[in-house]
C-alpha cells in the first residue's frame, strides 16, 4: 500500500473518538465553575464549632481608661465576652495574673474629679489579678500604638516605639515579633484636628499590600463620630485588594468608660464585640481565626441590650453555581454589599445575576428594631 495514502486515510473509529472527546470537554466546561468564591468560613463545621464573643481594644486606668484592669476584665466577662485584649495606649497590661504590680498612669489621677466621679476608687485605683482559665476567658496581649494612625498590635510583647517613628517601623517591629496588627478607627483620619491628619486610600492600600501581619481594620468603633467613615474606608481598600488580598473588618468598643464629664453616656460595653467561629477556645484557634477571617463583627446601638443582635447559623457556599445563602436568626432582612453599594437584599445571592458585583461581596444581617447588625468578612469573587 502507497504509505502516503495510508497516512492520509481515515481509522473507522476515528470520528468515534473525536465525538468522545468533544463530548468529554463540554462536560468538564460545563462543570467548571462560573466563579471562584473565596470563602474565609469554607472549614467551619457549623453543627459543632462554638461561637465566642470577643474584643480586642479596650483601655484601663493604666492609661487613659476609667476602670482598673480586673474591674475592666470583670465587666466583660459578665456580658459574655470569653477573648479580651487590652491595649493601653503604648504599653502593656499583661499578663492577667500580674495585674497586682502595676498601677495606675499620673493621667488618671490627674482627671480623678472632673472625669472619673461616678466611680468609686477601688473600681479605679485597686489592682487584682485574673485568672483567665478560672473565668474560661482568653487572654491577648496586646496594646495601641499611639504616635501615628493608632494601630493595635497582638500576640507580642513590642510596647512602644519612639514619638517621631511611623507605621511602617511599628508594623515592621510588630512583625519581627511575630505579632498581628490592626488598623483602629481609620474614619477618624479625615484631617478634621490635628492629631488626626487625613490619610488617602492609596496610604492604605500600600500599607496592607507591604505587610502581612496587617491583617485588617476596624468596620465599627464605640459607634459614635465618624462611625460611617470607617465602614467607608474599609470597602474602599476592599474593592482595591480583593480578592488576592483581604482585609478583615472587626468591631470593637474602644471601651475607656461609661461617661464622659457632664454624664454623657460614652461607651456601653457588649455594644460592640466580634463572634469567632472556634473548634475550641484556645489561644491559637483565636489566632487562627484573626488571620482567616473565621469570625462575624457586630454592632447594637441599643444600649439598654434588651434586643439581641441577628444571629448567622450557616453559610453555604456553591462556586458552581456561583451563589451564597446564608441561614439566620433575629433578623428582619439581608443586605449585601460590593463595592460599597448595596446590591442586592435576602437571604440567597446568586452573583450571576448582580453584574455590578465586582471583586468582592459581603453580607449584613440588620435587626431593624433597633439597628442592630451582625456582617460577615468579604467573600472573595473572580469570575472565571
């Protein structure tokens, strides 16, 4: 046989095997998912996980705070709170067992009459240990660096650095310490006072992308001025970074005290906290979390605490589908957010049918009763 015929002659199973293959690959495209959902609750087993309030931000009498340290501890642990850091601006109140030899700043003596009135002294000025495996809490050391934009810093012993030093030196000495840091009330740098200098989008954006211990930034804070603000700057830095690089949001109450001279009311504690989803309560699940984002904020601006805050029972997520239902509790509707727009209300969302969902989209839980909400992390979106 001529070998160029042969070659240039057709098997009898060769177009048998074309259909197959054809077929084969528009089965395998056609289960390819349309987006890649970047889910930070993806391991949580939501039958047996527990579910902890805590917070990271919190002053004492040590140093521009109202209560001792065992008195501040006490008080959050009567609300429910089981992970508390305190974090005194520039220096460190820890550990808990230790409380006893330290004392309180000249600052608070200083304010005894005009701004601590309503307190009697040993709630102030009396120091006591606590035992955080006794009260079943955890325990984050922790402080505020203050010199700059105020920066929380975590899971390390760096006190304070120098008044002329900044963010970059602090984060990178926070790092060598294998410590985590987190961006307080950003909000309030919108050059409205001195101590207070505007900071553009882009600072943050460079900030986040240089550090990796900079895991995230305060959504909410006390909820009193600039509190819109904050949520503001941390979507605007969101639709930046997501989804290569997230940014978590945390709630916390910037507890000092409950009054402010006059007898305003300043801070409720439990008005803010952050719900971390944990296998068990341990330092290093509570560490876990804060890096993988395996944690829920809140916000009650109800401060008698009579109506409770929604609750999140599951997250389902289907990248093949492309869709995220959330199942929940004490609340009234669901608004989910992209970009800083709300895009879509319910319960359900399938991201094919929002095209202005863009990089990333996140999920609030409102009880309208009292404003009261619960909001997940960003969940990552790329389209594929």
């Amino acid at each position: 046989m001529n070998k160029s015929n042969f070659s240039k002659s057709k098997h009898p199973l060769q177009g048998f095997f074309l259909i197959i293959a054809v077929s084969i690959f528009s089965i395998f495209t056609s289960c390819k998912p349309e987006f890649d959902i970047d889910n930070p609750y993806e391991n949580v087993n939501w039958e047996e996980y527990g579910r902890f309030k805590g917070d990271l931000h919190a002053h004492t009498s040590r140093s521009d705070g109202h209560l001792s340290p065992n008195e501040l501890v006490d008080r959050f642990c009567d609300v429910g709170f089981r992970i508390l850091s305190i974090t005194d601006h520039n220096l460190i109140t820890f550990p808990w067992q230790e409380f006893s030899s330290l004392t309180a700043s000249d600052r608070t003596y200083n304010v005894r009459e005009s701004e601590l009135y309503y307190l009697p002294d040993e709630k102030i000025f009396v120091y006591e240990n606590r035992d955080p495996d006794s009260l079943g809490m955890i325990a984050i050391q922790g402080n505020e660096i203050s010199w700059h934009h105020h920066i929380g810093s975590y899971f390390c012993d760096f006190e304070k650095g120098v008044n002329n030093s900044n963010e970059q030196e602090t984060l990178e000495a926070i790092s060598a310490k294998n410590g985590l840091a987190v961006l307080n009330h950003p909000g309030d740098y919108n050059g409205s006072r001195p101590s207070r200098p505007y900071y553009p989008i882009d600072w943050y954006i460079e900030l986040f992308q240089r550090f990796e211990n900079l895991i995230g930034m305060e959504a909410y804070n006390t909820g009193l001025a600039y509190q819109p603000e904050h949520v503001n700057k941390w979507d605007s830095t969101l639709t930046r970074l997501m989804p290569d690089r997230p940014v978590w949001g945390f709630s916390n109450e910037d507890y000092h005290g409950d009054f402010r001279p006059g007898g305003e009311i300043r801070h409720v504690i439990g008005r803010n906290g952050n719900l971390f989803l944990l296998p068990e309560l341990t330092l290093g699940e509570v560490r876990s979390a804060m890096e993988n984002g395996v944690f829920f904020f809140f916000h009650n601006p109800d401060v008698s605490g009579n109506v409770p805050v929604p609750e999140i029972n599951s997250i389902e997520v289907n990248s093949t589908k492309g869709t995220i239902q959330i199942e929940g509790s004490n609340y009234d509707y669901i608004e989910w957010i992209s970009e800083g727009d709300v895009v879509h209300k319910g319960d359900f969302l399938k991201i094919s049918d929002f095209p202005e969902i863009d990089n990333y989209v996140r999920a609030v839980l409102y009880n309208s009763k009292n404003g009261a909400l619960t909001g997940t992390q960003p969940f990552g979106i790329q389209k594929n």
